[in-house]
C-alpha cells in the first residue's frame, strides 16, 4: 500500500512540475513577444525620419536570435493557460514554421539595409514588416 501512495504522489509531483514548465514557457514566449514589440515600436520613429538604421542592428539581432528559436517555444501542451496562441499552431505546426521562416527572411533584409545605412530602403521595408510578416502569423496563429 504505501507503495502505491509513493507513486501517486510521485505522479502528483510530476503533473505538478509539468504545469509549471508550461506556465513558464507561456511566459518565456510572451515576454519575449513582448520585446520583439518593443523593438518594432523603436523603429517607427527612425523609419519616419529617415534616421541613422545604423543603430537598429543590435535590435534586429535580438529578434533574429529570438524568432530562430520561436517555434521550440510552442511544445505541445502548452496551448492553454495565460496564452493568446491558438490551437492552430499546434495543429498546423507546419504553415507556422513557414510563417516564421518568412518573417526571419524579411529581418535579415532589414538587418541588411540597416547595416548599410539606407534609411529609405529601411523605410520601405519596415512599412511591410508589421501588416506581411507580423500580420501573417497573427491573423491565422494569434486570439485577441
């Protein structure tokens, strides 16, 4: 008998640690959501203006590094809880990889227009960001 409590709690514990890695990973992905964000916000201005891209490399890397490991961020489970993600991710996994693919291809052209100092081909570029590459993930993968 008092094996047969071990184990439950053993299986209590687990389902526990379980919850807790997916809270976690739910709240990895939306601060990290969060500061892709904020970098994009940091572009408008210096796209408006026309001003020194030059400076928004470091920025560019960040969301390069954070949109390479985006899709390990959605491990099944962990569609539910404090998340805005729908379960279409989880269920056509394959059209969200494409999507961040595409969305990573755009960055390196912003990263490489940046670091070229072209302020009107950043311009451009960045107008396409938000509605093309953002918009293509979170219309189909996205709730409000």
């Amino acid at each position: 008998m008092r094996s047969k409590s071990w184990l439950a709690a053993l299986a209590l514990v687990a389902m526990a640690g379980t919850a807790f890695a997916q809270a976690d990973v739910i709240a990895q992905r939306r601060e990290g959501l969060k500061r892709m964000g904020g970098h994009m916000e940091a572009f408008k201005p210096v796209a408006d203006a026309r001003g020194d891209v030059r400076a928004l490399v470091p920025r560019i890397d960040d969301m390069i590094t954070f949109y390479r490991g985006l899709p390990a961020r959605f491990p099944a489970g962990s569609g539910t809880g404090d998340t805005k993600a729908l379960p279409a991710i989880w269920t056509d996994f394959a059209s969200f990889e494409a999507a961040n693919t595409r969305l990573l291809g755009h960055l390196e052209v912003l990263k490489t227009m940046a670091g070229a100092g072209d302020a009107a081909a950043f311009a451009t570029a960045y107008q396409a960001t938000g509605p093309q590459f953002c918009g293509g993930c979170h219309r189909p993968f996205r709730g409000r």
